[in-house]
C-alpha cells in the first residue's frame, strides 16, 4: 500500500505477482507499507494511475483506460491489525470484495 503519490511511483515498480522480498523495517517511513492477506479495509476513493499521478476516468470505459496504460488504483482504509486506520493507495486488482450485511 502506497501512503502518497511518490510512494505509488515506487509501488508501481514492485510485481504483484511475485512474492514481497524481506525490506528494510523503515520502508514504512518510505510511505510503502506490506499489508498481510486477509487484512480488513475499507474502499474510500477509485482512480486510475496514468503517466506518474493519479487522474479520474475520464469519459471512456475502464477497457480503454487500460488500453492506454493507466491502472485501476483504490484508496482504503485499514479497519484491523497493526497497521489500524493507515490510508493508501492499492491495486484494484490486490483486492477480495467482502459484503458485509447489516
């Protein structure tokens, strides 16, 4: 999870498809924090990441976005674990939908 827009540039760098390497502890104060699976949050905002910085979609389907090379992005909020009430930005495609019911 990035916490700002140059930690999302350093994201970006990382592959989502291999597993994380062991880091430094203070890649926290980097603004990149590993979330473990399973971790509880909430969607607060959805952009794409085009071209080094956030945008909103613009009149075009996500298909086309995508065609463009921009990248779905969602800003959560964690609601358990250590990382408690930490906001950022995380690919669409890292994260399991949960409905929770009332």
């Amino acid at each position: 999870m990035a916490t700002n827009e140059t930690a999302l540039l350093n994201l970006m760098v990382i592959d989502p498809n291999q597993p994380p390497m062991p880091v430094a502890a203070d890649l926290s104060q980097n603004g990149i924090i590993f979330v473990p699976n399973g971790t509880h949050a909430e969607v607060r905002d959805r952009k794409f990441f085009r071209d080094g910085r956030l945008v909103e979609m613009y009149p075009a389907s996500s298909f086309q976005m995508g065609r463009v090379g921009a990248v779905e992005m969602e800003r959560i909020t964690i609601t358990d674990l250590s990382h408690r009430k930490a906001e950022g930005w995380v690919l669409s495609q890292c994260l399991r939908r949960a409905i929770v019911y009332p």
